[in-house]
C-alpha cells in the first residue's frame, strides 16, 4: 500500500531547464553582448553540469568548488573575458549566474494542483541538489505548504540517487518501509530503475515524449499520478 510520495524536483515539479537555460544566456550576454556562441551557451552549461555535479556527489569535491569548475569551464570554452584568477572572483561571477537563476524559478503549471490533489498521502521531495538551495525554492515557487520534509543526497549521509542507499535512507526518513513510498521523477536511471531496484515503487514522468523504459508506470503530466494510483491494486 502506498502511502507516501516523494517527487523529484528539478525537472519534475519544477522547470530547472527553462530557467537555467535563460540565466546562463543572461549573463553570457552581459560579458559579450554580441557573442557569435551566444545561442549554445545553455547547452554548454547544462552538458557541464552532469559531469560537475556527478563529482560533487561523489565526494571529490565541494559544492561550491563543482559551481567554480563550471563557471571556469564555460568561460574558457567560450573564451569570455570574465576575471576568474581567484575563487573569490569566480563565487561573484557565479552568484550573478545565481540571481539571474533565481529569477527564473517558477513551478511547472501541473505542480500545485496535482500536488493538492494527493493530500491523503504524505509528500515530499527526493532531490539530487543541495539542502539548503533546494528548500528555497520550493518555498520560492509555492509548493512548500503542499509538501512535506525536503530530502536530499546530501541530507542522506551523502548518497545520491541512484546508489540504493539514497532510495533507503529516505523511506527510513519517512518512518516507512521503501515498498510504500511511491517515487515519481523525470529521470529515468534516478527516479524509475534506481528505486525499483530496492523495492521501492516508482513512476516516470516524462515531460519530453521520449521512449520509455519497459515496465514502468509513465505519465506525461503529473494529473496522471492519481490514474496510476487507481489503477494499482497495491493502492488502496
Ligand atoms: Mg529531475
């Protein structure tokens, strides 16, 4: 029976995409104005943060340093002319990124009400993001009294999704055992196989049209989680 869900964020209740995408190309535009590379500065960006922040997870290095690394990397690649000598300078160049970021955080339009729809169950989040940031904005983009704890890779004693785990550290969190947490996400390794693997239900929402894993439940809206509740006999 399942009694708790937990939502990925970035991507799932909120659009980390769109508005990330429109504050590195901000602050790109800010630095050089008529940059001939303007228009591949999100894809840059975003294809830096896998790697970034896969080393942050993994231990070798700080969350900070994996933002400094990033802001370095996408500099030299476009060759901007921004002072990166000292870490100081770089913390500045990024907490500018951060701002335009910032301005950017909205939920996606599904989010609220599909969240208010769901109020027998407990919900929270199951975020690969950092604590404290990842609190803001889910009070920042409304949801905050929608949902319940916030948890994190980091919160966990340092396991991210997919290591097991970071599936079982938060279902313990919850008090509950992990065959009555439903996990709902938009990745399909971090939110759809990883959980599965330990026994933990999970639900892949797949904002983009992709192919979809075999034997998945997969809703392209999160209206679509209370069809994919009635429909389990598990569900009560
Ligand atoms: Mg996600």
């Amino acid at each position: 029976m399942i009694t708790a869900i937990l939502f990925d964020l970035d991507g799932t209740l909120f659009d980390h995409r769109a508005a990330a995408d429109t504050a590195i190309t901000g602050w790109v535009s800010r630095h050089a104005p008529a940059h001939p590379r303007l228009g591949e500065a999100a894809a840059l960006w975003e294809s830096l943060e896998i790697p970034h922040l896969a080393a942050w997870h993994a231990g070798e290095c700080s969350w900070q340093e994996q933002r400094r690394r990033r802001v370095r990397a996408l500099c030299a690649e476009l060759e901007l002319d921004v002072p990166l000598g000292a870490d100081a300078a770089v913390d500045t160049a990024f907490a500018d990124y951060a701002e335009l970021y910032r301005q950017g955080w909205v939920a996606y339009p599904d989010a609220a009400g599909a969240l208010a729809g769901l109020a027998e169950f407990r919900l929270g989040v199951l975020t690969n993001g950092a604590q404290r940031p990842q609190e803001e904005k889910v009070r920042a983009i409304g949801l905050g009294g929608l949902l319940g704890p916030v948890l994190t890779g980091e919160s966990l004693g340092g396991h991210f999704k997919p290591a097991p785990a970071c599936y079982t550290g938060a279902a313990a969190a919850l008090g509950l055992p992990p065959e009555q947490v439903l996990l709902v996400g938009d990745d399909v390794d971090k939110d759809v196989t990883g959980p599965a693997a330990i026994g933990m239900p999970s639900v892949w929402l797949d904002r983009l049209g992709t192919p979809p894993p075999p034997g998945f439940p997969r809703i392209t809206t999160l209206h679509g989680l209370r069809d994919v509740l009635a429909a389990d006999p598990a569900h009560p």
